[in-house]
C-alpha cells in the first residue's frame, strides 16, 4: 500500500509571474497494511494517537473513554512500512 501525507505552508509571491509558489512538506510511505482485528490492539493503538495529540488529556478525566460499541465499529490499521520518501521545502 501507498500513503501520502503532506501540508502546505507559506504562500510565496514573486515578482516574476510563472516563479510564485508555496512551501510544503509531503511524505509518501510504501508497505503492507494490516487491519487490527484484536480489541485490546484496537484501544492501545487509538488511546495512543489520542496520548500523541492531547498528552495531557486523560480517559475518564477529560474525556469519556472509547466504548465497546464504538469499538466495533471502528477499523483500525497498521503499516509495516519498507520505504519511506519526504520533501520538506
């Protein structure tokens, strides 16, 4: 599988028409996806993106924490990634 992130930044003007461009960052990674079937696996994996993003955030404190139900129906996936490419400009 291929997954491609990227982010623009700063819009650059110019004083030459075709020389306007704008800052980005851009990440492609290539491997083989897997979805987590395991409930356990399931809740680490996204209590984790949620600890990344909000660390100082606590399930059961400031937020209700992930239910079963919601767990059902949510998928969750892993990447075993075996190359990777970015541009940072």
């Amino acid at each position: 599988m291929c997954f491609e992130a990227s982010e623009h930044g700063e819009f650059l003007p110019s004083n030459v028409a075709l020389e306007f461009t704008v800052q980005y960052q851009s990440a492609s990674v290539f491997g083989k996806i897997r979805v987590i079937e395991e409930d356990e696996e399931k809740r680490r994996a996204l209590y984790g993106l949620i600890g990344k993003y909000y660390p100082t955030m606590t399930a059961g404190k400031e937020y209700r924490p992930i239910t079963d139900q919601e767990l059902k129906r949510t998928s969750v996936y892993t990447i075993a990634i075996e190359s990777w490419s970015g541009i940072f400009e």
